[in-house]
C-alpha cells in the first residue's frame, strides 16, 4: 500500500535562518514569526497528521545557488515552520512521541531559496 505524503511549501524567497549566522533576537523574533506564519498558512486544509501515530517529517532546503552546504544548519528555521504546523493543527505537538524527524535534506536551486517539509504519516 502506498504511503500518503503531505507536502507544505513555504513561500520562495523568505528570509530563512542559519544556526551560522549570529542576528539580533528582535530580527531573529521576526523571521521566525514569518516562518511559522507561512507554515500555518500553506498548511491549512490538511487533516490532523498525528491522529492515528507519529509523523516522519524531511525537511528540504532549496538553497539559491550551487555552493556547497550543511542541510542541519538550517534547523532553527524548520523548528519555526513545524511550530507553524501544530498551530494550523495538522499536529497536535512536535514532540518525540508524534514526530520523527525533522531530517533535513539539501533540494534543488530555486531563485531566492525555498524550505519544503514532506509529512509522512506512519500509521496508514
């Protein structure tokens, strides 16, 4: 039986942020606001993921160009977006117990960049 995935592509071009870079907590404040945001918007219309069991969730970085990164870097940015998930209700929380994951992946270039999460309910 083939597994559903649930795709929440957040808007290309959105300031995303790097556990690198060092920003003022009132910016820092700002982007992550934006993400959850945007992830609660694109999210909306989906069922509660987390109803039946866990969710594996792949979070895929489509950087801007070719140079070469680390994927985990961005984590603080896919931690807002999956915040933005639990406050559309598509999960009831992030923690252990109903998400695996997030695994984060490095995607192809998109012009300004773009984070994409894939939702893969476990218990179908």
């Amino acid at each position: 039986m083939p597994q559903t995935t649930y795709t929440v592509e957040l808007p290309p071009g959105m300031e995303l942020l790097n556990s690198n870079h060092r920003v003022h907590h009132y910016r820092r404040a700002r982007i992550v606001r934006a993400l959850r945001t945007a992830a609660r918007e694109a999210a909306a219309g989906l069922p509660a993921l987390d109803a039946l069991g866990p969710v594996r969730i792949i979070a895929v970085v489509h950087p801007r160009d070719r140079r070469r990164r680390d994927p985990a870097n961005w984590y603080p940015s896919v931690k807002a977006a999956v915040d933005g998930l639990v406050d559309a209700g598509v999960l009831q929380d992030d923690d252990h117990t109903r998400v695996i994951g997030p695994d984060m992946r490095l995607g192809d270039v998109v012009p300004g960049s773009q984070l994409v999460l894939h939702i893969h309910p476990l218990a179908e």
